[in-house]
C-alpha cells in the first residue's frame, strides 16, 4: 500500500507506531523508517517520530507498506514491510502482502 490514510489507518488499527532508526539520520532528516508494532523488541535503537515525517521519508523514498492481514493459523498479524514501491507493483496483490 502507497496510499497515506490506508497506511496510518492499517498502522492505528495494529497498534503501530511510527518511529526511525536512531543514528541513521542527519540534520532535517530522520533516516530510515519503521512501522513498530506493540511487540516489538527493538525500542532501544528507533525513536518516535510524527505522521507527518515518516510520511514524507515513506514518499521522498519511493516506498511502499506490504503487510499481513493474517498468520497462517488465522489470527491477526501485525506484520509489516517496507520495500520500494516497484518491488511492490512486482509482486501479486493478496490479501497478505497487499
């Protein structure tokens, strides 16, 4: 998905959070970006950041949110990717990389 309200409404309905990688940026800019979901384990090394500027890394660097809906067991999976939006386009639509 490339499209901002579905990515943050997918993020809110997860749990997720937008956040960077702690020493990947510069000045003005956050560096890389990651979707941190509520079990995540990684809290020492990403920062919170607002919508606004994981958004504008997401499009300044032409990427796209693939996600799984479910685990192969049926429940709720908060699994979520970043890749660039051609890896996207090249892989099929399903309901668990959408």
């Amino acid at each position: 998905m490339t499209d901002h309200e579905e990515t943050r409404n997918w993020a809110e309905e997860h749990g997720a959070i937008p956040k960077c990688v702690k020493g990947t940026g510069g000045r003005g800019d956050v560096g890389m970006i990651r979707l941190e979901s509520p079990r995540s384990s990684s809290e020492e090394s990403l920062e919170g950041i607002s919508w606004g500027e994981w958004l504008e890394k997401f499009d300044e660097n032409d990427l796209a949110l693939m996600v799984q809906d479910t685990t192969a067991r049926g429940q709720k999976s908060n699994f979520n990717k970043l890749v660039k939006r051609t890896t996207a386009e090249q892989k099929p639509r399903t309901r668990a990389a959408r």
